[in-house]
C-alpha cells in the first residue's frame, strides 16, 4: 500500500515541478526545487501518518523513523530531479541523477518497511456515529 502510494504522490508532484519549471517560472532557481521537494516531503508524511493510524502499532514500532525516511527521500527525489532537468550541466548533472537514484530507493525501501509493520498492526474498527 505504501509503496505505490508513495510512488504516485512523488510522480504527479513531479509532474508539477515539471510545469512549474518549464510553463510558469522558467527562470527559477533551486529554491523552486527545495519548495516542491518541501510539499512532497509533507504529503507523504501526512498522507503516511493518517494511513498508520488506522491501525494499532505497538509502543516500539519504528514507523515514524520510516516515515520520516521516506519523507525525506521525497524531498531529496524532488530537489534532485529539478537540478536534473535546471541545474548546470557536466558532472553535476549525474551526480543529480545519483541523488535522484538513492532517494528513489530509500522510498522504495523505507515503504516495503511500513507496509510490513502496517500487516503486523491490529486494524482499528469503524465506529458507527
């Protein structure tokens, strides 16, 4: 559940650094980058701790140390991608695309991770208001 959550939140917001960079601000600097990576960062924390709350986790559940994994690798997936597609050119461009890579990754991994202590938790039920 997380993982292609994560995923989908990271693309569409990619999508929209995309537009911003080359229709809107085409003479932006990385603060437009750090801004967007910034949103990611926090839609997927918001996004993940409104998922995990529906279930009980235990007390020495290390989710929000996942969560906060992967919202970080969505700030740097973002950031990295503008310098990819704005920043100079030469070898700072792949060391972008590595950035790019690694953050990937880390959210792939930190998301695996959530979705394995999501199945260990007791479902919370619905409630009839």
């Amino acid at each position: 559940m997380f993982t292609m959550l994560n995923y989908r939140i990271v693309a569409a917001l990619i999508a929209v650094e995309i537009f911003l960079t080359t229709v809107l601000f085409t003479a932006a600097g990385p603060l437009l980058g750090a801004a967007m990576g910034a949103v990611a960062g926090a839609v997927i924390f918001g996004v993940g701790r409104y998922v995990l709350n529906t279930v009980e986790l235990p007390d020495d559940s290390p989710a929000t140390r996942w969560l906060l994994s992967a919202a970080a690798a969505a700030f740097l997936a973002l950031f990295s991608f503008y310098l990819v597609i704005s920043g100079p050119g030469g070898a700072s461009r792949w060391g972008s695309v590595a950035g790019l890579v690694a953050a990937l990754l880390l959210i792939g991994v930190a998301s695996v991770r959530l979705n394995r202590i999501m199945a260990a938790g007791t479902p919370i039920p619905d409630e009839d208001v």
